[in-house]
C-alpha cells in the first residue's frame, strides 16, 4: 500500500472541481451501469463505428511500445474490437500516483485505470471512477468470472458502499523468495543459509570479504526498495519476529502485521542489521526495480524477488542473464532461498490490487473496454500478450505450446519487451488456468530446480477474504504516519522503544482502532467464526 501526500489529495479534490464527476456528466452515460452488454463476444460485426480509448496501466521500468504494427497486440485489439487504443504505462510508485492525479486533477481521466487499493478508495469516495453495477458481471465479462474472479467475492470488494471497482486476476502463487548469489557463496567457501542468523552471516561476509574475487570494499550483503517512504516488507526481520504479510489471523485475533507491537522487535532488529553496515545504504531511496540493478550490477548478493522466472537462465531481462550482461562474470548465479522455508515464509495470496473506470467515459467506451479486458482475460489474449502470436513467437498442439525463442527475442524482447504493457490485467505466470502447457525449450534443468525449491516453501494462510474501509476512514492517513514513525525510528532514534507510544497514536489518532475493528468484522463473515482486533488501549 502506497503513502498518500497532501499534494495529491489535493489534486483529486481539484479534480472533482474542474471535472464535477456526478452521475451525468452529460455525455450519455448512466453512471448506475445501464451501458449493459454482450461484451465477451468481442465481434466487431456488431460494432457500428471506431471508438477511441485511452488506459492507464502499471508495467515494468524497461517496457516500451514499439510504433506500428510492431505492436502486434495493439494491433489485434484495434482490428478485433474497431477501436484506436491508446495506452499510457508506468511502473507502479509515487510517479505513476502523481501523473494519474494529475490526468484527473485536469478532466482526463482514463477510460480503465490501475490503482492500488487505497487510491481506488480515494477515487471512488471523489467520484472519479465509474459504478461497475451491471457492467461486470459474468454475461459481459464471461472469461474473467470463468477463470479469475467468483462473483460472490466481489460484494467483499466494494467501498464507500458502492462497487466500483473490480479486482484484477491474481496469481495464486507468488513465487516469492529471495535470491543469493551461490557463485560468491562458493567463493567464500560458505553455504546457502537456512536460518535468519546464517542470514546474517552471509550478509557480512558478503559485505566484508571481497566476494567477487575485485579487490574492491563494492559490495553488500543485501539490497531492497522504501520508495522513499516505506520501511521496506523485504526485510527478513519482518518474518523473523512472526509478522507475514499484511494481515494474518492468530487464533481468533486479526493482527496488522505493521503496526503490530512486534514492530518494535522489527524495528530493533532492522537497526541493528543496518548498523552492521551489511544493507544497501541506498535502500530507503531505491523505487521498485532499483534494488534489482543494483543486484545485476553485482552491487549486491542477496534480493526479494517475485515470479516464477526471474532468475531464470534464459530470461534475458532475470537476475540470471542480465547479471551475466552486465558484470561479464558467466559464472554468476543466482540461487532461491528462504530462511523461513520450513515454518512459513509468506501468506497465501488473496484479491489485491483493482482496475476502476472513468466517470467520464461513454457507455461504448466501458463497454468496448469491457470487451478487451475479457479478451485478456481469456486464452486467446492471454496467450498473445504473454508468449506472443501462435504460428510465430510459439507453436501449437493441442494443449501445449511451444515457445520460439529466437523470435520471441526479436520481435518482443528486443522491441521494447512490451508484451509486459499488456499483462497488466493477466500478471499471472502460466497459462496453467486454461489447462495449457508450455514445452520451453530454453527451460534448464537449473530452471526446474528453482521452481521445486520456491513450491516447497511453507505458505500460512491468509486472512481469507480482501479488506475494505467504508466512508470517513482514512487508511491512507494512517499507513503515511505509520511510515514516517517507523523511518524515524530506524534512523533518528538511539531503539526503538518509543514504538507503543507510536502505536497508540496511530490507533487512536490516525483511527486504526476502528479500521482494523472493522477488517476484524469481514473476516469474521468471510470465516464464519468471531474473529477481534485488539488495539491495546
């Protein structure tokens, strides 16, 4: 969850003035959701004139969409659905919040948007994002209900009382581990560590001992992102004091883990790892992806990372190969672990971050828009926007395909890598949803190991449902105060004794109390048994 400034609540409340984003707004449209249609069918028989769209999504810092028919899957789109889609990208962070208040703040907002959850909260309380009643639903939107989403989760995902926004699909595994390098490991004379303490270890000797073989005091033992702003979750420290995820639930209590009075143990042991001298002194600065540079760049010999192939062997933009670009070192290798392996190193995934439509668009925009986001959702766009065209960039038979890797290389990777623009809505890692199987012929037996490893982490489960705040809760407020406080400590105070103190503010002032009361509640109805939050004053 993203930290929310002054200036850009400012810029969404600006935006309700220049835009006034009621429910007409004059150009058509029935903000209730009357523009109701056959959108899975996705035949432009039926459509009688070009419509113009513009999105705004999340993709990867290195993404870029080449011009023409480069872009083979704008132009799918534009021919199959008649409409000129326009698409405006950006990694997700403080910038991609900033250009998308400014769009609203200056009437023009997109027809589909991606937010994270507490921005969408902010738009839909503004008026901004469009009521989804009546438009996404199984009939308009069959593939995304038949593979992704049930539709009685969606009640669980409305806010400010209204269901305006949707989730997108999720992966049910997220392929989280952290990655060291076992080429300096082996340099060392060191194993891969199973315990936080062995950890530690490695951290230092990766920072002290020259493990690059340069005879240069240029490395670390460990790097992540704060974006500026944020304690960072990539800390092993977090786990270490028993605090996974972002929510969890003990016995019958519902905890949020980073407000939780073991921050204060967190806290104190982040301090102490930071004193050592072993972190990235970059890392509070870093936004999401630097910390990955600096990891290829062989700055540092461990990282967090997320998907199935980031390290491996043949992904040209994976830890694996651009490490091996980069430093020139063909025996670089990066290797998955947990020091939590056995007792759980993370939570199973649950409904995150959503898409929203604009209060602004015509009935056929939604409705031509609906039509491309099913078409994503389902195997055939799915298939083009994660390996590519059938017959050129991968094979078919029957239930398998096979990947040409040659051409995938040339008319995506080295195009841009552009088809990452497009997985916005699909960020999903196999087509495994559409009983399809993927023969790689680039897939190593190191590759499959890292697969192995990664699934045989222990995952605890997780608090069973998605979680909403209603109207005059102000979630944002809080998560901003709570990083502030937590920065502080890390770096203006002698320990972190002053956390409760801390904590008790944020329950009392900044409303924590009644919000996680209120997560307590969902949860309880999403398990079917009393679950409370104790707020401890």
């Amino acid at each position: 969850m993203k930290r929310y400034s002054a200036i850009l609540i400012g810029l969404l409340a600006l935006s309700l003035i220049i835009s006034a984003c009621g429910n007409n707004n004059g150009n058509g449209n029935n903000n209730g959701g009357s523009a109701s249609t056959d959108a899975g069918s996705g035949n432009k028989g039926t459509v009688e004139e070009k419509v113009k769209l513009n999105w705004f999504v999340t993709a990867s810092a290195d993404a870029q969409i080449p011009k023409g028919d480069l872009d083979f899957v704008k132009k799918t789109i534009d021919e199959k659905f008649n409409v000129d889609l326009v698409i405006d990208y950006m990694p997700l962070g403080t910038d991609f919040q900033n250009k998308l208040n400014s769009r609203v703040a200056s009437s023009d907002i997109p027809d589909v948007f991606f937010v994270d959850g507490i921005s969408s909260n902010q738009y839909i309380k503004n008026g901004v994002a469009r009521e989804m009643t009546g438009l996404v639903t199984p009939a308009n939107m069959p593939n995304y209900f038949k593979y992704w989403v049930k539709e009685e989760d969606l009640p669980k995902y409305q806010v400010q009382g209204k269901f305006a926004r949707a989730p997108i699909p999720y992966e049910r595994n997220y392929f989280r581990s952290y990655y060291i390098r076992k080429d300096w490991l082996d340099n060392l004379g060191l194993q891969i560590p199973k315990s936080y303490d062995e950890m530690i270890e490695v951290m230092k000797a990766f920072t002290l001992n020259d493990p690059d073989g340069n005879k240069k005091n240029d490395t670390f033992g460990f790097t992540a992102y704060g974006n500026g702003t944020n304690m960072s979750m990539e800390f092993p420290t977090y786990v270490k004091n028993g605090l996974v995820g972002d929510f969890v639930v003990e016995g019958d209590k519902f905890i949020d883990t980073r407000t939780d009075l073991r921050m204060q143990q967190t806290l104190t042991d982040t301090k102490a790892l930071l004193d050592l001298g072993v972190v990235d002194p970059d890392w509070l600065l870093n936004k999401n992806g630097q910390q990955y540079e600096k990891a290829t760049q062989g700055k540092a010999g461990i990282v967090l990372g997320f998907g199935k192939n980031i390290a491996f062997d043949n992904n040209a933009e994976g830890l694996q190969a651009k490490t091996k670009e980069i430093t020139g070192n063909d025996k670089a290798d990066w290797a998955p672990f947990d020091p939590f392996a056995e007792t759980g190193t993370f939570i199973e995934p649950v409904p995150s971050n959503p898409f929203l439509f604009s209060s602004k668009s015509t009935d056929e925009q939604i409705k031509r828009s609906m039509q491309i986001l099913d078409w994503l959702a389902g195997e055939e766009g799915f298939l083009m926007t994660h390996y590519g065209r059938e017959g050129t960039e991968f094979t078919r038979s029957g239930s398998q395909i096979t990947l040409n890797q040659e051409a995938f290389k040339a008319n995506v990777t080295d195009n841009g890598n552009f088809l990452t623009v497009y997985q916005w809505f699909t960020p999903i890692s196999g087509p495994e949803a559409y009983e399809i199987e993927v023969a790689d012929p680039t897939i190593t037996e190191r590759d499959k190991a890292i697969v192995e490893t990664i699934n045989s982490y222990k995952i605890l489960p997780s608090v069973g449902t998605s979680l909403v705040v209603k109207e005059g809760m102000d979630l944002a407020a809080l998560r901003k105060r709570m990083n502030e406080l937590q920065v502080q400590v890390i770096y203006d105070e002698k320990d972190a004794s002053n956390w409760p103190k801390y904590r008790e503010e944020l329950m009392s002032k900044y409303g924590g109390k009644e919000i996680f009361t209120y997560y307590a509640e969902q949860v309880t109805a999403a398990q079917g048994k009393s679950i409370t939050f104790d707020s401890g004053n």
